[in-house]
C-alpha cells in the first residue's frame, strides 16, 4: 500500500500504474506487481542526479537528527535538484498531476475548508471544488495517506482529487490565504474582541488569561509573521487620525496590508513595547529596542524604533539577518571581475575599504558577508555599530551609545587598544572618525567602513572633503565599492516587452541598442501575478561598482584630488559604473530596463544623446566627441552663456551661432568614416 511510504522508499508505481480512490475517493495511484522504482531511481534516470549525488542525499538524509526528511525535500535542500523538477519527478511515478499555484488564485472560503494548522502541518491546500462535488487539493507529500486521512476528516469530504505542488508553493500559498490582506473576517474578529483602551492595559492580559490567547497578542502575531513570510525588511505601524495603519517593505517598496480601527493601537504598540522591553508608560520621546521572536519554528531577530507623531507613537520594525543566514559574496550579485577586485582588497593585511551608498542600498548585508568570508580563529576583528544589528560568532561587536559618550571616535580609539586585526566601523561621520580610520589603515589594521556617497569615485573625494589629508587618503585607502539594490523579475509571471523610449533616455540608450542586446528576441519582465503580490518583481541583487586604487589612482589623489580627475583615471582603467552594471544584469534578464533607470538614476551626470548619431554625452558638452556635431542647447558655444533664441549674436563674446555651426559642419565632413 502506498499510504505510510514518506515519498523516498519503494513505490510501486510504473508508469501504466492506474488510478482509483483509496479510502473514500483519494485518487492515488494502485501498486502494480511489475517493478518497484523509488523516487531517487526516477531523479537518477531523468539525469537530474548523478548517483553518487544519490549516495550522498540518502547518507544525509539518515544522518538527519529529528523526524525523517523526505527524500525529495532533502535533495532540494543541498541544492542537488530544483523543487519543481523533484516534484515532476514525484507526480510522474505516482501518475499524478503537477499543478503550479503561483498561477492559481484558490477562493478564500476553499483554503479555509481546512483549519490553518492541519493544513501547515500536513504541507496540503485546497484548491477547488470538483464537478462532481469533491475537492481538489494540492499536496508537496502525496504519498502521506494519513495526511490526506485527516483532509477528509476535517474538510468533510470523502473525495478528494490530489496534485502535486512544491513544498515553498504550498506553504506561501497557505500564508497568502490566511495573511492580514485576505482573512479580513478573522482581522475584524480579533478587533472586535480588542476592548476600547487608549492606554495600551490590554496588551497585559490579566485575571489568569493566557498572553497567547489575547486577541491584541494574536494580532500583533499574525502582523509579524506574515512580515517575515512575505519577505519583508521592515513593519511601518502608524496611528492616523481615524485608523492604525500597518504597511510592509517588502523588495525596498511599501505595501499596504491592514487599516485597523485607531481605538486599538495604542493596545498594539504597548505590546510590541513589551515585546521589545521598552517603556510603555514614556510617549513622549523617542525609544530603540530589539526583540526576538518565532516563526514556523525560525527564530527572527528585529530592531524596534518608536517616534512621537501628531496622532500617536509610530512604530518601525526592522527584520534582521540571523548571523547563520548571511549570505556568501558569490550570491550578492557582484560581476566576476568586481568580485576578484573586492576580494583582493579583502585579502590585504592592512588598508582601508569603503562601502558606500544610500540608507537601504544593502551596506551592511556586503560588509557582513565581507566579515563572514574573512573570519578566521587567528585574527581579531573587531566591530563598532550603531546599531549592532546582526550577531555573528566568533568576533567582538561593540555597540556606539551617544548618551553614554561611546560615539565612533571614541570608540575608534578604544578599539586600536585591543590589538586588532580587522576593524569594522559601521559609518565615518565625521572628520576625527575618517581620519581615525585612516591612520589605523595606515598602522597594520584592515579597516571597513560605510559612506553616504553616490558613487565609488565620490568616496575618494568626499574623505577630502571631510579634512582628510590627499597624501593620507592615497597611502591608506584600498578600494572604494558604491552599491545599490535592484529587484529581480518574478519567474512565475515573465513575458516578454519592449523598453519605453523614456526609460531608454534615461538610460542613455536607443531601441537600436536593445535590439542588439537581443537580436530578434526581447527583454523580459513580470507580468504581475499572486506569486509577486502583482508587481511582478520578486527578490532583489545588488549592482557594484569597484574602484580599485592603483599606483596610478594614488597619483591622481595626490595632485588633483576632483572627482572629475579621479572619475577620468576610473574609466581609464575600465571601471564599470553602476549603470553600466544595472543595464548588464538587465540584458541578463536578472533586473529590468525600468530597474535599472530607477536605481541608478543618480548615476546618469545629466547625460543626454546626440541629435546624429544617438550616442550619450555629457550635459556640459557643446560638441559630440562621436560626429563632431554642434549640441546647441541654447547656450554660447565659446562661453556657455544663455542665449535667447532670436539672438544672432552672443552680447558677451560676439561669438556667432552660425559661424559656429558652420565651423563644426566642416569638422564633420572631415572626421573619420565622412571622406571629404
């Protein structure tokens, strides 16, 4: 009987195995007598692994402490195999179908047939009514009879039609059914149950009532779960004049997911205070705080901030990576070379490295995955923070406490008492700070730090700017890397589309050249589906740009420390911009035209495109570099000055229009490619 098999022992199930229900009407396939085939046979001869990759799942998966894993879940975990193709794989020895759900929107009073928790627990979720008055579901273990079992007990429905769908699939499914946008009944149920309370006295039920069981701990529960399952970075919770309104950052945007009655919040922000220890009774300053919470077994780590407003306290929560979750450099969306460069800078005793960009360009999330790389037991790193907001072992992270008179500098100094190997510091704010940490670059010590610059070539410069000595900067500086966060297509919803002519200015490009990116072939975005939540984008990678700093970098800070010489010596040596890695993941596929004008939009210096031959130029330019063409925009062409469109002459150089037009056309007939 297939029934207790846990999807990687023998099943009887070739491929002219024929259906009929088991156990009141589950359609799963009937053992034949003719051969005995197991899922890792199929994965095997489908080529989606080898056997040795067999051996090692099936070593893995006996080795697993707690409850036995499938052998499909297993094979995805080490990423041997996709989930989809294991699930193929799954419906096609069992005979079933494989149903895509991220194209699939269930009716919400279908999902809800069955209760949340059995439906997480057995990893199964309605779909649909079938025509002859059954139930369609779709299961990531259809192999699990005693799952399928308890479906028919609570759903009341002895006929159930089973597919086959991922395990991610069901479960974002479950929690996009069941979120705080969908289950409105079960929204204003626990609202209703809220009592009026403007001091916040229910967030600490009392009279031997369960603090789970308080319909504003439920709520403030439910809002930080379905946070964390929707991927989101931070939770907005504003008091307005007539309503609480909650909105999630999810892929560096918000979105709105709940109105909620005002008369409840200051019930949820004292819970969320207590959560986080802070003092419930204080409303009229500022607080910080972290707390520490569960989901789905996950231990989630956030930052808390209050903020006083006209209506109310407004509450920020920000999500935190786990210190064993911080991704690896190879996945942050370097190119291969800037890879190679930063990790060369990285691998230097001593020296000074620059991450810079806006608040929320992914900063810190590289300097960690920095940290991470290069940490190992005999070397001291050292951090200084402010906040410490991601706790990794093995080093010493100090927090900067402004009260307490722990700011950066001092912190700095304190810092190079320790003997320390690589320092950290979370931000360079000022001149004593910058010049800190510029003299411990130059002592021994391999120092990393941030700075809100717009771009790599900025960097150099702003330190400059900020006091520090041209001669200090050169000798200690190793490489500076600007960054900025794009989001990823969703891979459920592509279609294929042709970039506007806007989005195309903007990034100093012409239809031609997208037709040569792509030939016959176009671009592709998403459409839009419940996978994406509609926008079709889902997932964000970072674009780079890495400026090493060569001998010849040092010698240009030395004598013209401008951004214009510095920026001239970076495309000398080739440097990508971030526009110019924007637009190479675009033509990847990996972001979108539209991305990519968006995020580097302060990358683009006023470029323009010449009226001839559509190249890019510069804004200050009054000739093409490319054809010699006059780019009149108004403006003298011997002094810059504003000219009024009647003028024939310019009142400050007596410099002619004409004359200048006629001298450039000359130049034209003579360039190479215009024979004369």
């Amino acid at each position: 009987m297939v029934g207790r098999h846990s999807g990687d022992g023998p099943l009887d199930a070739p491929s002219n195995a024929r259906q009929a229900p088991i156990g009141g009407g589950v359609a799963v396939p009937v053992p034949v007598q003719r051969g005995r085939k197991r899922l890792g046979d199929v994965l095997v001869q489908h080529g989606l692994l080898s056997p040795e990759q067999l051996d090692l799942a099936l070593e893995v998966q006996r080795s697993s402490q707690g409850p036995r894993r499938r052998l499909g879940q297993v094979v995805a975990d080490l990423g041997l195999a996709s989930e989809r193709d294991v699930a193929e794989c799954l419906a096609s020895l069992l005979g079933l179908d494989l149903i895509d759900l991220s194209k699939i929107i269930p009716a919400p009073d279908v999902v809800r047939l069955l209760p949340r928790q059995i439906a997480e627990r057995t990893g199964v979720v309605p779909v649909d009514r079938t025509a002859s008055g059954g139930l369609l579901v779709a299961a990531s273990d259809p192999t699990n009879v005693l799952a399928l079992d308890d479906v028919r007990l609570y759903t009341r429905t002895r006929d159930l039609t089973v597919a086959v769908a991922t395990d991610s699939q069901v479960r974002e499914q479950l929690g996009r059914a069941w979120s705080l946008g969908q289950d409105s009944a079960s929204v204003e149920a626990i609202v209703d149950d809220v009592e009026d309370d403007e001091d916040g006295a229910a967030a600490a039920p009392s009279g031997g009532v369960s603090v789970d069981d308080a319909p504003i701990v439920k709520l403030v529960n439910q809002i930080l779960a379905d946070a964390v399952r929707l991927r989101a970075s931070d939770i907005h919770v504003e008091v307005q004049r007539d309503v609480m309104r909650v909105r999630y950052r999810v892929d560096g945007l918000l979105r709105d997911v709940m109105n909620a009655p005002r008369r409840i919040a200051g019930s949820a922000i004292s819970r969320i205070k207590i959560m986080s220890g802070l003092d419930i009774a204080e409303r009229r300053v500022p607080q910080d705080g972290r707390t520490r919470f569960s989901v789905e077994g996950m231990a989630v780590d956030a930052r808390v901030s209050t903020l006083p407003s006209l209506h109310g306290e407004k509450v920020v929560i920000r999500l935190l990576t786990r210190g064993d979750a911080v991704p690896g450099l190879d996945s942050l969306g370097f190119e291969p070379d800037q890879l190679a460069a930063f990790r060369a800078a990285l691998n230097v005793p001593q020296g000074l490295v620059l991450i810079t960009g806006p608040t929320g360009s992914g900063k810190t999330n590289t300097l960690y995955s920095a940290i991470a790389e290069i940490r190992t037991p005999d070397k001291n790193i050292v951090t200084l923070e402010d906040p410490v907001e991601v706790q990794l072992p093995g080093i010493t992270q100090v927090g900067v406490n402004d009260k307490q008179g722990m700011t950066f500098s001092r912190g700095l100094r304190s810092i190079l008492r320790q003997d320390p190997d690589i320092i950290l510091v979370g931000e360079v704010r000022d001149a004593e700070t910058a010049e800190l940490a510029l003299k411990a670059a130059l002592t021994g010590h391999l120092v990393l730090t941030t700075l809100h610059t717009n771009s790599a070539v900025a960097a150099l410069t702003r330190l400059v700017d900020m006091g520090a000595e041209p001669f200090l900067v050169a000798s200690s500086l190793t490489a500076a890397v600007a960054q900025r966060l794009v989001r990823r297509p969703c891979g459920s919803c592509l279609e294929t589309y042709r970039p506007d002519d806007v989005t195309l200015a903007m990034l100093g490009m012409t239809p031609a050249d997208v037709t040569g990116m792509f030939g016959r072939t176009l671009p592709r975005r998403g459409a839009g589906c419940p996978e994406c939540g509609g926008t079709g984008y889902k997932g964000r990678t970072a674009v780079y740009e890495v400026l090493s700093v060569d001998s010849a970098m040092r010698q240009v800070l030395i004598k013209d420390p401008s951004e214009g010489a510095v920026g001239a010596q970076a495309r000398a040596v080739g440097m990508a911009t971030l526009r110019a890695s924007a637009i190479e993941k675009a033509r990847r596929g990996e972001t979108t035209f539209e991305e990519a004008a968006r995020v580097t939009h302060s990358d683009a210096g006023g470029t323009h495109a010449c009226p001839a031959c559509e190249r890019r130029v510069e804004s200050d330019m009054v000739v093409c570099p490319w054809c010699a063409v006059t780019l009149d925009r108004g403006h003298c062409q011997n002094c810059a000055r504003q000219l009024d469109p009647d003028w024939k002459i310019c009142p400050w150089c007596r410099t002619r229009p004409e004359s200048v037009r006629l001298v450039t056309a000359a130049l034209a007939r003579h360039t190479p490619g215009n024979p004369p």
